[in-house]
C-alpha cells in the first residue's frame, strides 16, 4: 500500500509513546517538567497554568496521558509537532523515527487541549480515570474496550466523545477511529451517523463504518479529512 509507505510515518512513535507514558502515572511531575521545558524553548505545548476555586492561577500539578498527546496534536505546524517528538524520543530514549508527516490526524482546540476541567472544577477522580483510559486503549481496541469505563470518562467535565476517540486514535490508530467532525459528516454522507454519545454509540457506528469502509482507520482519517473542507482540526 503505497499510502502507507508514503505516510503514516508518524503512527510507530505514536504508538510507542502510548506505551511508554504508562510508566509515569505515579510520575506526573516529571512530564509536566518535561513539558515545561519544552515551553521553555518555545514550543507549543499545552498550557500548564491551573486555576483553583477562585480564578487564581496555579501551577498544573497533575496530568494524564490524553493530554499529554494534545501537546504535539494542536497545531498544524509539522516542524514545531517534529521538534517536540524530537525532544520526547530523546527525554525517553525511544526507538521510532520523528515522522515526515501527520497525514490522517484530528487536532485538538489549541484554547483547549485538556482532557479535564481547571482544579476549581475537577475531581479528583477525574485524572487516575484517564490514565485508566489510556492503559485500556493501549490493551484493547474498539471492540474489547470497556465500555463501563469508556462512559465513565465521558462523565469528566471538558471530555466527550469527539475528544475522546481523538485520543484513543492518537494511543493507537490502527485500533480506533476518532469521531471527530470530519468523521462524523464523512459518513453521514453515506446514511452511517453515530445515535449517541456514549461508549454504544460509538461502538455500533463503528461496526457501521468498518462493515462499510473496512478498518483501516489511518486512511479513513485522512479520506475523511480530504474529503471534508481540508480543514485539519479538531470538532
């Protein structure tokens, strides 16, 4: 398949990156420090300043593997999302290559790459659920994921399910296709449309989609992409 020689080069480093975040959940400061040294040099990460119950800025003190990927998946830009993968693949000694290219991949809102809410509205359940989230995605695929926990995150305050299936499509992009606007319209066009925004929703739409277009959720993505107003961005 040519495409995916051509492209898709960015899928092994995603992939490794989903794997080896999971060594860090009792290690959050240390990839908001990477991140903020990251920021440092000028490169557009996410936004580390919290807020608490009364406004008052606060540095961000936790942080889950879904966002983490928002940081080098909210912008267009392929040399600055280059340079922090650079910078990821050698914080952690990875082996994948830097990608040439992020064909196929939804973006996340740049104002708003969190997976949570601000401190003064969080849980404190919501950030261990979506490191749960993320050791799931990384285990299962679309079929076998819980779906008890997939509703649960859909509960956190600033999560749903365009957002969602983003990330487990950046964990893992051969095992899950992202719901996000191009998607969506995509196969509205084609009489398939997602009835519910819950885990059910999202799995029968995608037995939809896979009975009718197959599985290979990479080239779907970007299909989706050409075919929807070229505008590469989250919904």
């Amino acid at each position: 398949n040519k495409y995916h020689t051509r492209m898709c080069t960015w899928i092994p480093i995603y992939e490794e990156i989903a794997r080896k975040i999971l060594d860090f959940e009792q290690r959050q400061p240390e990839l908001l420090a990477l991140l903020a040294k990251l920021r440092e040099e000028g490169l557009k990460v996410i936004q580390l300043n919290d807020r608490d119950a009364n406004g008052n800025v606060i540095p961000l003190a936790e942080i889950d593997p879904l966002t983490f990927f928002a940081s080098f998946n909210r912008t267009s830009s392929v040399p600055g999302r280059q340079a922090i993968l650079k910078r990821i693949k050698e914080a952690w000694n990875l082996t994948s290559l830097v990608p040439n290219d992020f064909t196929g991949i939804p973006l996340a809102n740049a104002q708003n790459s969190w997976a949570f809410a601000y401190a003064g509205d969080r849980e404190p359940t919501d950030v261990p659920i979506l490191w749960r989230v993320a050791r799931e995605a990384v285990d299962k695929n679309w079929r076998t994921f819980d779906q008890n926990l997939f509703n649960e995150a859909l509960g956190i305050s600033q999560m749903g399910l365009a957002r969602m299936s983003m990330s487990l499509f950046w964990m893992k992009p051969r095992a899950y296709l992202s719901l996000d606007k191009n998607t969506r319209a995509y196969f509205e066009k084609r009489g398939i449309v997602c009835d519910s925004k819950t885990a059910a929703g999202y799995v029968s739409w995608l037995e939809e989609v896979v009975t009718q277009g197959g599985d290979d959720f990479p080239q779907i993505s970007h299909d989706a992409y050409l075919a929807c107003s070229g505008n590469e961005s989250g919904p």
